[in-house]
C-alpha cells in the first residue's frame, strides 16, 4: 500500500469514515513497516512532557486492555517498553487517534513533503496539549481538533481550531498569530487567550487572558484587553463583549475545573457530554433554557451534576452513559 493511500485512509479514519476493511489493511501495513512502528513506539515512551497525564494513564489501560483481549499469550508483566512492542504487533492497534492515528499521520505529512495540514484531533473525555512549530503552546479540550499547514512559522503562523483551546503565544511581531473557526477568526502578537468554537454550540467565545487580540465575527472586529470576553451568538449574529473578574477561570478546564457564565443548560450538557464521554436527554425542551452561573470542580460527573441542581430547578437521572435531565416538581 503506498503512503498516499495511508493517509488518505487516515483523514477518513480521524473523522470516524473508515470502515474496517481500511483499517485492517492499514494496520497491517503499519505492522510490517518498521521504520514507523519504531517512530510511533518513541513517540509513546517519550510523551510524558507532551501529553496530559490523564490521557497516558487511559491510553496505558487501553493498550493493555486490548493486549489482553487479542493477545492469549498475554502474561502480566513490569517490562513496559515490552507491552508497546507487543502493542505494535497487534492489527487493532488504533486506541487513541491522538498519538495512533494523528502520530503516524504527522509522520507520513512530514516525509511526503506535501501541503498536507498536520492535525491534532482529541476524542471525547481526553485532553492534551502540544508545542507548535514557533513555541507556542497550545491545550486542546475534550473532542476538539486543530490544524495548520506544514509550513507553520515559515511565512505566516495560522491555525483552525473546531472545539476549545487555550494558547500561550510566542511573541513575533512578524507574523501574527491567527486562530481561525468557521464563525470567528483571533489575532495575536504575543498573548494567551482562549477560543470556544463547537458546531453544536449556539455561541463562539474567546476570553484574553494576556496582552491584545484583533477578533473578527461575521458582523465586525473587536479588540479585546485582558480579562474581557467576546461572544458571537450564531443564531442572532449578535456579539457581546463584556469585562469578567478573573479570565484564566474559563480555563479552568485544563486544571479540572468548569467555568460557566450564564449559560444555558443545553450548551452546559454538551461540555459535560464532551468531558465525560456521556449521553444527556432533556425529558422536556423548557429545561434546555435554564441558565448556569459558576465554578465547579470537576472532581467527577456526579459532583458536577449536583453542583448544577443546587441553583437550577432541574434533576439528574443516571443510567450508565446516559443521563436524563428531569424538571423538579
């Protein structure tokens, strides 16, 4: 199978369009390619200074759960460079597209020397956070995806982000750091601010945390200063910017903690639904309009949810990966 076809059938694999016959063929190829098989391998021993540590923990059980399911001469062990050799053997060898699918992809992008954009896509219930090309950091929250071409810091420094994240820029004046969505587009010299962009979010918002940024919406351009937030509500095409007292709290998610400001509880349910890896129902379309003010630790889904009824008049009702929201009688 040549390269082209590889990644082909990667794009399709990272957005969930490749069936199994693909993916069969393309673990297999893999498999019996060394050269990538041993770059992969280094990238996972060496990811603790790169990857959240939640993600590496879920990615161990995973590999070792699938070891064990694939593997009958699985034996347990303490030799962990031994449990990725085995990994690397196994044809369902793709648990955690982050470093599977979007680690080989990069590596493919880099040799064929195309105009291919490098893409770090993150699952649901995962996070993780990458260096760019210039410096700059970048922490990419649960279901989220961002890309730029591979000529990154060459003549320009522009990213797409579809999800959350949150940027610490390296300071060029020379080239502008843009972080493009389909509603909004963020410009910076040398600052940290965050960008909210999910399709199923009625409302795009970006919060500085440092220095100045240029936003532009579909009805104009704002400057943001710190510790002010722009809002474009889709629906209306409407923006609203106001002041908030501490901007680093709508981080609060790479540290475990959700911040919400006045929001409803539709767009609360899909943070939820994104960070857990959980399916929520409305059992009536009037509890979506509720709206949410605070900072909850995200200690675990049952403590969040409890934290949410204490000042909404709404109930929670869990059955495994499903929850039901219930108005209070």
């Amino acid at each position: 199978m040549k390269k082209e076809e590889c990644i082909e059938i990667f794009e399709r694999y990272i957005q969930h369009r490749a069936n199994d016959e693909e993916v069969r063929r393309l673990s297999n190829w893999i498999k019996n390619n060394r050269e990538i098989s041993l770059w992969l391998e280094q990238q996972i021993m060496s990811s603790s200074s790169t990857i959240d540590s939640d993600v590496q923990m879920r990615m161990l059980m995973n590999i070792t759960d699938e070891i064990k399911s694939t593997d009958r001469s699985y034996t347990t062990g303490k030799n962990i460079r031994g449990l990725f050799n085995k990994w690397m053997r196994v044809a369902a060898m793709f648990l955690l597209p982050l470093l599977a699918a979007g680690g080989v992809y990069f590596y493919m992008s880099k040799n064929e020397a195309s105009t291919s954009p490098l893409i770090v896509s993150v699952e649901r219930g995962q996070k993780a956070n990458i260096s760019l090309p210039d410096g700059s950091k970048v922490w990419l929250n649960s279901q989220s995806k961002l890309s730029y071409s591979a000529d990154f810091n060459v003549s320009q420094r522009e990213l797409l982000l579809e999800g959350e994240a949150y940027f610490d820029v390296a300071h060029n004046p020379a080239k502008p750091f843009i972080v493009k969505t389909k509603d909004m587009s963020v410009e910076a010299l040398g600052t940290a601010f965050s960008v909210k962009a999910y399709a199923e979010d009625n409302n795009v918002t970006s919060i500085l945390m440092q220095g100045k940024v240029r936003v532009t919406t579909p009805v104009g351009e704002n400057i943001l200063l710190p510790n002010e937030r722009i809002q474009y509500d889709k629906l209306k095409q409407k923006v609203i910017k106001t002041k908030v007292v501490n901007a680093t709290n709508f981080a609060g998610w790479m540290n475990d903690e959700l911040r919400f400001e006045d929001e409803s509880l539709l767009e609360i349910a899909n943070s939820i639904q994104r960070m857990y890896n959980v399916n929520i129902v409305f059992a009536n379309e009037k509890s979506k309009s509720y709206h949410f003010t605070g900072t909850v630790p995200n200690d675990n889904l049952e403590s969040v949810l409890k934290m949410i009824t204490i000042t909404t008049p709404v109930l929670f009702q869990m059955n495994k990966k499903q929850i039901t929201i219930l108005e209070k009688e």
